[in-house]
C-alpha cells in the first residue's frame, strides 16, 4: 500500500473516533406521586391541596375524580391541570366524589395517582346569620335548615331556635326528631368534619350557646336523617340576638361536614381522555 493511502486511511479513521454522540439521554423517570391530599368541603365545591413535590423539574399537577373509590371499573376522570397545589372543584351539594391527584414533569413523565383516598360530598353553608330571642321577636327566631329560611320558632318546618332568659344563652328544638350537641370550641366552623354517633346527644332538646363553640344538629332521626351544624359567632344581650355560621348535609344519612380520608380498597385507574388510548 502506498504511503499516500496510508496516510489518509490514518485521517478517517483519526476523524471517525472523534465523531462521539453528544445528546443527552431523555428523562424517563417520573415524578414522586403527590402526597397529603385533603379536601375542605365547600359550598358546592370541594377544595383540594396537597404538598408540593420537591423535584426541580416538575412542571404541574392533574386531578382526577371519580363516582367511586378504587377498582378496575372505577376509572379517575381527568378534571384539571394546575401549575400550584391547590385546586377548586365545582361539584353539586350532596354528590359525593373521590379525588386523586399526579405530578408530571417537564419531559411529560406522570406519576401515579397520590395514595391517599379522599372524598367529599359538598354540602350548603352560610355565614352571618342572626336569629332573634324567640320571645322578645319570636318572627326571626327560628331556622328551617333545608329551605336555608328564616322562620318563626313554632313553625312546622323549625329545626331550631333561639332564647335568652337574661341569664343564658339557648339554642332548643321544638320536636323531638331533631337533637343538638355541643362539640366544643372550633376555631371554624370546618374543624367539625363528621357528625357524632348516638352519644353526647342532649336529652332535653337544648344546648347552652357559648361564643366560638361548634354545635351539631341531628335532624329527622331515627327515619330520613339529614345533619346539620353551626358556629356561634357572637351573642349579645341588647339586641338579644345570636349570629352564626352554619352547614347542612343534603346528602340523607351522610354524617359527613368536612371531607375525611377514606379507606384504600385497592388500585384505582386513570380513564383515557377522549381519543387516546
């Protein structure tokens, strides 16, 4: 072989070893599954926060909801995207709902559903409202908690009413399907998430109302019981009056006022969006 062929086969082959891939490996990994879930029942919505991952390359959160808890054929729809941790879900007042939430990352890597299960069932709620001692003005007494109305204290819908007797502060019911207990000083009204079981319960259809205490209301029990509860916000003497903060489970039979967690039942599954598989 020639020293002219020699020298050139050197040069490719000099050239080919420097000819190296360069290009980053693409990321594969995903993201930590989000954890901490919890839902704040609202009027007719659910708000969902949880803790922010840590990875510097996430890029945002989906969540997901669900008629039911977990299984094969309980599919998560895919209902929002948001770059934070905080997500508000419009939903109807006494439909219950199961939440999930996934973290992706900038690659587009999603990770698997957060592990807790959390439900809510939306319930009505209001604040400021005043009810008047129901013998000095016996018209705005009352409350009808399923109409959400004002009433007097001896009509036929009256869950419960108002009194002050100069010297304490009442809160009665004037049937005896509907019972009251206190539940204790809240610093809000969500700090009271379930209604109680059989015990605790006034026996004589009246509780003393203390300022920043939390009461449930039991209604229709034992047949087609509804719960409800409220929050003394202030009391005064002249005018005898009493404002409060107040929330009603639509939902028959359903103790819950704030969302719990739920139990696991098992693997829950993601549902395509609309043409993808």
């Amino acid at each position: 072989m020639s020293k002219r062929w020699l020298l050139a086969l050197s040069a490719v082959v000099l050239i080919s070893g420097c000819d190296e891939d360069t290009t980053a490996p693409r990321d594969v990994y995903p993201p930590a599954a989000p954890r901490g879930l919890h839902s704040v029942t609202g009027d007719g919505e659910a708000r969902l926060s949880w803790l922010a991952n840590t990875e510097a390359d996430v890029a945002g959160y989906r969540v997901y909801m669900s008629p039911c808890a977990s299984g094969p054929s309980c599919p998560y729809d895919r209902v929002g995207v948001t770059s934070g941790n905080v997500f508000v879900v419009p939903l109807a007042n006494g439909q219950t709902r199961f939440f999930a939430v996934s973290a992706y990352d900038r690659a587009g890597n999603e990770s698997k559903l957060s592990k807790e299960d959390v439900f809510d069932t939306p319930r009505p709620a209001g604040t400021g409202l005043a009810l008047t001692d129901y013998v000095a003005a016996p018209a705005t007494s009352g409350y009808d908690f399923s109409a959400f109305s004002v009433v007097p204290w001896d009509n036929p819908n009256v869950d419960i009413y108002f009194g002050y007797d100069g010297t304490t502060y009442k809160m009665l019911t004037r049937f005896a399907d509907v019972d009251l207990q206190d539940a204790g000083y809240t610093g809000s009204l969500d700090d009271v998430d379930f209604a109680p079981g059989e015990y605790g319960w006034s026996n004589n259809g009246t509780v003393e109302l203390i300022e920043r205490h939390s009461y449930v209301v039991r209604i229709g029990y034992p047949l087609a019981t509804n719960y409800a509860k409220f929050r003394v916000v202030s009391l005064s003497a002249s005018p005898t009056r009493a404002v409060l903060d107040w929330a009603y489970q639509t939902d028959p039979f359903n103790p819950q006022l704030r969302a719990p967690l739920a139990s696991r039942e098992g693997a829950r599954v993601r549902r395509p969006l609309a043409g993808q598989r």
